[in-house]
C-alpha cells in the first residue's frame, strides 16, 4: 500500500509541458496526436466487442476480448499522457501502461499459441472451392434424383402396359374361343337354313320362305360378328401380301368421302418414300373404315379426319417403347377433332364390346378389330386421346423386305407421336 501510495506522490516530479517549455505548438501536437489514437484505440475494442457478442459462433472469440483489453488499457495510456501535460501523475500513467503491457504480452503469447491453429484453417479461396464442390455434389445428387424419378415413371408406364397386354391377350384367348366355337355353329345354321330353302316347293310356302330368308340374314350378320371377334382375338384368317400401304388409302379414299359424308373433310398425309409392309389388303381396309366410322361418330356436327404415314426406324425410342421387335415399321395415324375420350374410356377402347354409344348403335367391336388386325400381323396399335380434343389412333406395322412399287409421287409431313398404350 505504501509502495502504492509512493507511485502516485506527485510533489517532486514536473509536469511534461515543463519539459516541452509550455510551447503551445508542441503541447498542441502532442494533445492532438493523443486524442485521435486513444478515440481509434477505444472505438476499435467498441466495434470487437460488439462483433463477438453478435458472433456466437466464432471458434477463438476469446483472443477478441484479449484484444479489446489490450486496445483499450492503450486508449487509456494515451488520455494520460495528454493529462501528464499539465498535471505530473506519472505514477498512474505507469500503472495504466505495467496494465496494457501485461494484455499486450498475454495477447501475443496467446496468438504465438493460436497462430498452428489459424494456419490450419482453410483460406477463403479454399472455402470458396470448398462450397462450390458441395454445390456440384448437390447438383449431380439433384440430377441423379431426376434420373431415377424417371427411371420410376418409365418402370410404372412398363409395368401399367404389361397389365394392359396381359389384360388384352387374357380377352384376345377367350373371345377368339368364343368366336372360333359360335362361328362353328353359325356356319352350320346357316347350311342348315340354305338347306332347308332348297327343299322348299318352289310355289307355296311363302311365309316360310321368308323366315328362311331371315333367319340366313340374321346368321350371317352373326358371322360377320363372329369374324369381327376372330379379328381381335388375333385368329382370323389373313392373306398378306407385300404392298405400299399409301395405295391402299389412296384407293380407299373415295370410299372414306362417301361413307363419312360431306361435313367431315378428309385430309391424307402420306410420306412419298413409305416403306412396303406385309399385310392383308382386306383387313387393313376394313380397319381404316372402323377407324373412320368411330372418328365420324365423334364428329356430328363435322369436322377433319387426317390420316397420315411416316416411317418409324428401329433406332426410334418409340419401337422399345411401344414393346415391339426391334426392326423398322411403318406407322398409319387416323386423327380426328372430334369430342375425344377421357382416360378411363380410353384405357378401355380397344376392349370388344365396350362401347359409350347408346344401346343398340353400333358393336363396339371397330377398335378392337383395328387393334387385332395390327397386332396379327405383327405389329400393334396404340391411343391418344384428350377429352374435348379429339382422338388419334396409330396402327403400327413391320416393315416387309421385299420392295412395293407406289403408285403416286406427292410428299407430305409426317404427324407427331403423342402417347402409346399397351399391346400383347
């Protein structure tokens, strides 16, 4: 305490401005050059202080409050020094400055300590590298997610167009028994009736003559059912010959105009250089008609049916898509602009007998034809329809070796793919 009270005994000892000769030049530099380093030593330690109060998170934010001890004991040492001018408090001064070299020398061991520690740590620049690979990490994790969602979409619409196949073919089986058995008794009711007229006298008897008559008519409207049947279940009886499918719908087209009537237009886009295909000419005709006839029964106040003809190489995704052999074939689009389908009718389309027309018009029976004619000779057919947006039906067939000659020379552009069922 004594040793205390001897430091800060003033009596012997000058102030500094009797050093500097009370000069008011030199006291002015002095005083100046003091007040602009202690306001920076305590503003700095203000300004630390507040930033690791905020920053919880820094990892040495010890070695701040180390700092702001340190730069304020020094603020302080220079607002003494601008008192010790007029008044020879040297001993406080002393203390304040033993004070700010005992902080200085704690803060400089600690950051001789710290400082393996601070040079471990990464740069800005190695930060930067750092945060830039995750991003790539999160964008190839990104894509590799897209991948396999797509990879879950094309496995559901695989697994969705095996159970169609399945479901179809499990129809095709028993509809074509059913048929092949019908036709069978069909064919001997109808020998049986024609029999039956031969024996009749040739005068007399008239009444029964008609029945006779009528009961052949209605026979043989059962067997145009039955081969419609047999037609779908893939087992109807086919005579294919290597042809250009464009002569088949230029032939037809007359017939399409007649049968469609004058409110709907008939529009063929049909690729000059189509490829051959093996098909039933009679078959296929019969196919596009019902094609026709559907799309015209979608249509009562009118509208365009366009059929069109492009190539479909095996290289085109849309053949492994569509389940089939991996060759070249020939695709044949029936659009219309008709009411279109809503997906559950559309699901169903093909199935015989299914219908949404009223009772009595019509079999139900047209796309299903279409679909077993295609599917017989080797290839499939498939549906897109939108409800409110009309319906486009595509026939796909192989492609025939064996060259066709075509009988015309115009060119047009192929129509767009839009959606693919199942075949069997």
């Amino acid at each position: 305490m004594t040793n205390l009270q001897s430091l800060l005994e003033t009596k012997e000892a000058m102030p500094l401005g009797a050093c500097l000769g009370w000069r008011s030049d030199l006291i002015s530099l002095h005083v100046a050059s003091d007040v602009i380093i202690a306001v920076s030593f305590l503003s700095i330690p203000i300004v630390l202080a507040v930033f690791v109060s905020r920053r919880s998170d820094l990892a040495f934010g010890w070695v701040a409050w180390a700092f702001v001890v340190f730069l304020a004991a020094c603020g302080a040492a220079h607002l003494l020094d601008i008192w010790t001018i007029w008044r020879a408090d040297f001993g406080a001064e002393g203390i304040v400055k033993a004070v700010t070299a005992v902080t200085a020398l704690a803060t400089a061991i600690a950051l001789w300590l710290l400082l393996p520690k601070a040079l471990a740590l990464p740069s800005a620049g190695e930060l930067r590298r750092a945060v830039e690979a995750l991003r790539q990490q999160i964008r190839e994790r990104d894509l590799a997610l897209k991948a396999l969602e797509r990879e879950r979409e094309e496995r559901r619409r695989a697994e969705e167009m095996l159970r169609q196949a399945q479901k179809m073919e499990a129809i095709g089986q028993l509809t074509a028994g059913i048929a092949h058995d019908f036709n069978n008794l069909m064919t001997a009711v109808i020998g049986n009736l024609e029999r039956a007229r031969r024996l009749l006298p040739q005068e007399g008897c008239r009444q029964l003559a008609r029945a006779i008559r009528g009961a052949a008519l209605g026979a043989e409207r059962a067997g145009v059912l039955t081969h419609r049947l047999l037609a779908f279940g893939c087992r109807q009886p086919l005579a294919p010959n290597v042809m250009n499918v464009n002569d088949v719908l230029e032939h037809l087209a007359d017939t399409l105009r007649r049968t469609l009537g004058g409110n709907i237009r008939v529009v063929s886009n049909l690729t000059f250089d189509l490829w051959p295909t093996r098909v039933d000419a009679d078959a296929l005709e019969s196919a596009i008609l019902n094609l026709a006839v559907n799309a015209r029964d979608a249509m009562p106040e009118g509208g365009n049916l366009v059929i069109t003809t492009r190539n479909v190489a095996a290289a085109d995704p849309l053949v492994a898509q569509l389940g089939l052999a991996a060759a070249d074939f020939i695709e044949i689009a029936v659009a219309d602009t008709g009411i279109g389908m809503t997906e559950e009718v559309a699901s169903r389309a093909f199935e015989p007998f299914f219908t949404t027309k009223p009772l009595g018009v019509g079999s139900g029976l047209g796309l299903s034809q279409a679909y077993g004619f295609a599917v017989q000779s080797h290839g499939t057919a498939v549906l897109d329809s939108t409800a409110g947006h009309g319906t486009t039906v595509k026939l796909y067939l192989p492609r025939a070796q064996i060259a066709a000659t075509p009988s015309f020379s115009r060119s047009f552009a192929p129509g767009l793919l839009t959606k693919a069922a199942a075949c069997p």
